[in-house]
C-alpha cells in the first residue's frame, strides 16, 4: 500500500466512510493522514458542487434494520455533532395526537448507520418540539419552543411556550438547566430560528448561539423580532439591538424565517434572515455593526429564468452547504402558481380553505411579493414528494444580491428527478453531516406510520 500512488490512494479512501474511518485509516502512517486531511477539506466542496448541480442521490435506511424503535412523531428537533460523529434527535409532538410528546434523546451513529439510547440523567427536559436545538463541541443546546407537562412519558396536556434552557453533556450524559431572571433572558417562544456563530481566531470566548424569530405566547401570539446572542463560554444572554428594522408589510412573518451564517470579509459576524409570506421570500442581511448593535441591510433575491413556487403553508427545512442555502419543501399546486400568459395579463388564484371562494390578485401586488417566474417559463412538479431548492449565496457581498440556481431540465422545463424525493412529506427535520445531508421523518404507509431516515449525497 505504501508504494500505490496518493491518487489510488484517494481512489480507495473514497469508498470507507468520512466519520469514524478516516480517523482510524489516518493512525496508519503520515502519509495517509496528510492525504486523508486533504480529502476532508475538499469533502464540503466537492458535496456543494454536486448538490449545485443535480449530481445527487436520494437512499432509505430501512426501519427494519434498526434495533431502536422510535416513536412516530412529528417538529422534532436535530443537530450534527462533530464530536461523536453522529445526528442527535431530541423531542416532537405525537403523530396522531396533537396533546402529546416525547422528551427523549436519540443518537444516530452516521458512521454504521445505527441509532442508539445515549445516557441520559440530571433534569432531563420535558416534552418538547419546535425548540432550538444546536451542538457545540461537547454539548448540546435546547432552548424554547413549546412544552408539555411533564405527567408521564408522553406528557399529555395543553402546551405552552417555553424560554428555558438546557445543555446536555455528552461526555457525562448529564442534563442541565440554566436559570436566569425573566429580563435577562428571551421571552417565552415557539419557533424560533438559531445557528452558531464561532470565531475564527479560536476565541472561544466570542463563540455565540443566536436566536431571532418565532412567535411569543403574549399577546395573542406576537411575532417575535427580538435577537438575542447566548455566549457559549458564560452561559450569559444578552439582548441585541437591531438599527433600520425593515417595516412589517416588507417584512412578512419572522414566525416562520430562515437564518444562516455568512462568513464575509467586510463583516465579523453576519447572518442572512429570509422571512416569508405563504408565497414567497424575502431576503435581509444582518451583520454586527457594534458592541451588542446589529444592522439590517436589504437584499435582492434573483430570479433570472427560474424561480420556484413553494407551497409555504407547509414547513420548510433547511441547511446550509457552503455558498447554498439548500431548502426542502413542497410544490404550489396548480391553483396557487401564477398563470403566465402575457405580462400584462399575470394574475395569481389563491383559493381559500374555508369559503372555497377565488381571490384574483392583480400583477401590481404579485410584484411585490412574489419572485415570478419570466414569462413563458412553466415550472410543474414531476410528481408527489419533497423537493430540493437551491438559493446562491456566492455574491451576497459583491452584488448585494442572492440568486435561485436553475434546476430545470433545458428540455422538459420540470425539476430535474435528482432534486426531487419521491414519497417524502415535507414534515422533516434537515442535518448537514459530512458530505452529506440526513433527512428524519414520519412516513404514513397505508394505516401505519413510522419514522423513515433518508440521505441525500453527491455522486460522479
């Protein structure tokens, strides 16, 4: 083996998993760790250029092949942690009753494919879905969402928002809860969106959690448009203050916003936030513009020949594969896509779901809100399933714009097959691991219902 060339070498290692087995293969000798550093640098670029280009592979796990039963549920949350090398599943709501949850931890081993009962003692948090749920390093964050008491294992009862914290210790399985008083802490919440913000000095002390969006139990459930950033060093919140907020008719609902991190040169910190409307995106760019001070600055979103039409009633997941922000929903049906005729003559349909009655919208108000497609371009869903869109990040910076990738066959004017899931409901939760993206979901076959794990990964 010491005498194969590095490119057989790379051939070879290509084929053994990226968690646990390059580790092990690069204990072997130098020359194999320096190679097996090199194919673990590249693996998220060449899984971006797969993804941006169709080059994509759906597989099932098959339940069957699985000691751990799970629970059929559904807004359960999940993370990738680095440490163990494996998605961690926390909580959900009951499939079939909506007064019921779950509150236990389950680890899915990425490297055999196998889930597992981690230990779990210390206060134990209770049943939960919708929260925030993130890995930093040894531990595991859960903030928010909604809460059921906890009477039982399933925790039958009304639920209510949440603002409390716990971490998680992987190395002693232990549970903690952090305790503040109510205005050092955010408000009571369901839905919030969260990512990590790491320094990239190794400044451990500048490491953050944010949380923005989400819905308030006050006040008739108000949408939430406060940031807060949660040092990871001191376990300490602190409240954000957000300078030029857009206005509410721009802004849509922060309910129901996506958030991730950009790394930009003229930023220490920048987020990109794409709250919605049930018909559209719009995009905005938050980046740190003092001591506990945040700007917003507008952005345009593109559409060029190509913009998707995503049923935005049911839930969207995402994840963030480099310069793309990949995001998994459904189609519009045909009732609520623009029927594109002449310009002049661009009119949507949405039906409502109580009264069965037809609103026409006229083209001044699609404009507004809706990235249309150009005229003549007629985007149809190949069939039932989940389908892969794709927003580029690239220029964010230097155009002050993001773009939708064009994911169409030239010919057909369909989604291609590769972006489409087959059979997949929209109801699932989204991790990024190591070349790959791990999809967890409640499948309904006939009158039984369990929960499916898909993977979706690049192929040459």
């Amino acid at each position: 083996m010491d005498e194969l060339p590095e490119e057989i070498l790379e051939i070879i290692f290509s084929n053994v998993s990226p968690y646990k087995e390059y580790d092990t293969l690069s204990a072997v000798c130098k020359k194999w760790k320096r190679i097996l550093n090199g194919m673990n640098k590249q693996l998220p670029i060449n899984f971006e250029n797969y993804v941006a280009s169709g080059a994509i592979e759906w597989f099932k796990v098959e339940e069957c092949s699985q000691s751990v039963v799970i629970a059929p549920r559904i807004a359960q949350v999940a993370c990738y942690n680095d440490y163990t090398k494996s998605m961690f599943v926390f909580g959900g709501r009951s499939f079939s009753s909506s007064s019921s949850g779950f509150n236990d931890l389950i680890q899915l081993d990425l490297n055999s494919l196998t889930w597992m009962r981690p230990v779990v003692k210390g206060a134990v948090p209770p049943p939960k879905f919708n929260s925030v749920f993130e890995s930093y390093k040894t531990y595991l964050i859960l903030f928010g969402g909604s809460s059921l008491p906890p009477n039982n294992t399933l925790g039958r009862g009304s639920a209510k928002y949440t603002n409390d914290l716990y971490v998680y210790n992987i190395k002693s399985g232990t549970w903690t809860v952090k305790s503040f008083l109510p205005a050092n802490c955010p408000p009571e919440m369901y839905l919030p969106q969260s990512c990590i913000l790491m320094d990239d000095d190794d400044d451990s002390s500048m490491d953050t959690m944010v949380v923005y969006g989400g819905q308030k139990m006050a006040l008739l459930n108000q949408t939430n448009k406060e940031l807060w950033c949660l040092n990871l060093e001191t376990w300490v919140w602190q409240k954000q203050t957000l300078v030029g907020e857009p206005s509410p008719d721009s802004f849509f609902e922060t309910s129901k916003s996506v958030i991730c991190h950009l790394r930009l040169t003229a930023y220490s910190m920048a987020l990109m936030i794409l709250p919605h409307s049930p018909y559209t995106f719009c995009a905005w760019l938050l980046f740190r513009s003092g001591w506990k001070e945040w700007t917003w600055k507008k952005i345009e979103i593109l559409s060029g020949q190509y913009s998707p039409f995503f049923n935005l009633h049911q839930s969207i997941a995402q994840v963030q594969v480099g310069n793309k922000l990949v995001l998994f929903g459904n189609m519009c049906s045909e009732e609520y896509k623009p029927q594109l005729h002449k310009v002049s003559e661009l009119r949507i349909l949405k039906t409502s779901a109580t009264t069965n009655v037809k609103t026409v919208c006229m083209k001044k108000n699609i404009l507004n809100v809706m990235n249309s497609c150009s005229p003549g371009t007629s985007v149809h869903a190949n069939t039932k399933g989940l389908y892969i869109f794709l927003l580029d990040l690239q220029n964010i910076e230097t155009e002050n714009a993001v773009k939708w990738i064009n994911q169409l066959d030239p010919i057909e004017q369909k989604l291609r097959p590769s972006f489409v899931g087959k059979e997949i409901p929209s109801n699932v939760t989204a991790v990024l691991g190591k070349g790959e993206i791990i999809l967890h979901s409640a499948v309904k076959h006939g009158k039984k219902v369990c929960m499916s794990l898909y993977i979706v990964r690049g192929y040459k």
